[in-house]
C-alpha cells in the first residue's frame, strides 16, 4: 500500500502546485519597491489558499485513476491526497513565514532585514523546489 499512497499523495501535490506556483510567480512580478509587501501578501494568501480540488471531484478522481480501490480504500486514499494538496502549500508556506517572523520583528527594531534581492532569490527558490517536487512526481 506504500507505493499507492506515494502515488496518491503525488496527485495532490500536483493539483495544488499549479495555483502556487501562479501565486509565487505573481509576487515575483512586483517591483523592488513593492515586493516586500507582495510577499508578505503571499505569505498571507497561502494561509487561506482553498484546495485545488472539493471533496466529491477528488474522490471521483481517485475511483477513476484507482479502479481497484473499495470504498473504504478511496475514503483513505482521500485522505492521503489532502495531505499531498497541503504539503504542496507548507513547502512554499514554512520559509514564507519564517522570513516574516523575522521581517516584522526587524521592524519593531527600525531595520530592514531582507533586501529585495534577498526576497526575490527566496521567491525564486520556493518557485524552483515547487517545480522540482512537481517533476519528481510525473515520474
């Protein structure tokens, strides 16, 4: 069962990745000027960004991509696709937040802590792993 929930998880991954990565690179788009608040906004946004898929499309999803599956089984599977959908978020979501902890305490003190530079080389990381996480699973 390992692999067919590798496989699962996988497809979460896949489905939410898309949006992400459209957020990310949105972000990427703004100015210097204005990136620090775009990716604060990012940070935000992924807080609250909605599953790529509702419950009843992916269980249909997972009946047709896994035929074999009982009922019971596709309950499960869903789980386990949710958890890709999520992981795909955190991946992007954990640096985010750290680097706005340490963003808003720097401000408290009267100091920038992140150039642009920096932001945009954090952005373009969070973008390249998400990518690679995407293409390891297509395998």
């Amino acid at each position: 069962m390992f692999a067919m929930d590798y496989r699962i998880h996988r497809e979460g991954v896949k489905l939410q990745a898309p949006r992400i990565l459209a957020m990310v690179q949105q972000a990427l788009q703004a100015p210097d000027a204005d990136l620090q608040k775009a990716f604060l906004k990012l940070e935000s946004d992924l807080q609250i960004i909605p599953e790529a898929i509702d419950k009843a499309s992916a269980l249909e999803l997972l009946k047709s991509k896994f035929r074999k599956l009982d009922d019971a089984a596709i309950s499960a599977a869903y789980d386990v696709l949710r958890t890709g959908l999520y992981d795909a978020r955190k991946a992007a979501l954990e640096p985010l937040s750290d680097a706005k902890e340490r963003i808003e305490e720097s401000e408290r003190f009267g100091k920038t802590c992140y150039t642009p530079e920096t932001l945009r080389r954090g952005l373009l990381q969070i973008q390249k792993d998400l990518q690679e996480a995407v293409a390891r699973r297509q395998q």
